[in-house]
C-alpha cells in the first residue's frame, strides 16, 4: 500500500437556523434522527452515544424495499461539540471503517455543522455518498427549523 496516498475524504459546511443543543439532539437520539434521516424507521435505530459506544440503524428504499443496515462506534464523544463515529456496515472492524467527525460551532441562535467524512470520496453531483449526505442535511435543515 502506497503510504503518500491519503485517504478519500470531503467535507459537508452548513449553518443551521437552530441552537447547538437541538443539533447535537438531532444526531444523538433516535427520535430525532428518525425525523430527518431519509426511510428510517425509528424502531431500526439504536444509540449508546459514549465513546466506545455503538450505534445501528436501517434505511429502506421505499420504492424496492431494499434494507441498508449501517452501524459503528462512537470514537469521540464531546456533548454539543465534537462527536466522531464510524460509519459503515454494523460490526465492521473498527480499523477498516470510515470515519465521520461532526463539529458543531455555537453561533448565538444558529449553529455551523461541520461534517467529514474520511473513507469515502464525495463531490457535489456525485448522486452518491455525497449527495446523500447533502439531501438528508437538507431534511435536517427543515426538520430543526419545524421543531424551533
């Protein structure tokens, strides 16, 4: 393996018209993340949100009913602030698995999510990794702005 070769990555910048707390909220209890995460039953996701805690949820495609089991473990566990996850198939070792670093900046009543995810490539358009990411935060931007 070529060690100069650095990992696919990109990164997700949003400003949330909500306070850090209902944010951190959105990613950390199951309800919550129900409400804006696309085709996922509530009764599918699991959370132990601590730092060698694990997390599972399914998402359906509603149109074949294709299940897409996800999973990891919370690497980094900052409340409000800082939380870093795995993120891939459940159970998956945690050494091969991407890696998502979520950073949330208190700005008076708003708040700038900084998503990153290392371990896959992604671009704008891409109608992939990517643009799925983007198109669930943009039903996490009208789910916050419906529960203000």
């Amino acid at each position: 393996m070529n060690m100069t070769t650095s990992a696919p990555e990109f990164t997700i910048t949003r400003i949330l018209n909500a306070r850090r707390e209902l944010v951190w909220r959105a990613w950390t209890e199951e309800k919550q993340l129900a409400a804006w995460l696309p085709s996922t039953p509530l009764e599918s996701i699991t959370f132990d949100v601590r730092k060698g805690g694990n997390y599972r949820y399914t998402m359906v495609n509603t149109e074949t009913g294709e299940e897409f089991p996800t999973g990891g473990t919370f690497l980094e566990v900052v409340p409000f602030e800082r939380l870093v996850f795995t993120w891939g198939y459940p159970d998956a070792p945690i050494e091969n698995s991407p890696v998502v670093t979520l950073s949330l900046t208190e700005l008076g009543d708003h708040t700038e999510m900084i998503f990153h995810l290392r371990g896959f490539a992604g671009h704008p358009g891409d109608q992939y990794v990517y643009d799925g990411w983007s198109d669930a935060f943009d039903d996490l931007t009208k789910n916050l702005h419906d529960h203000k």
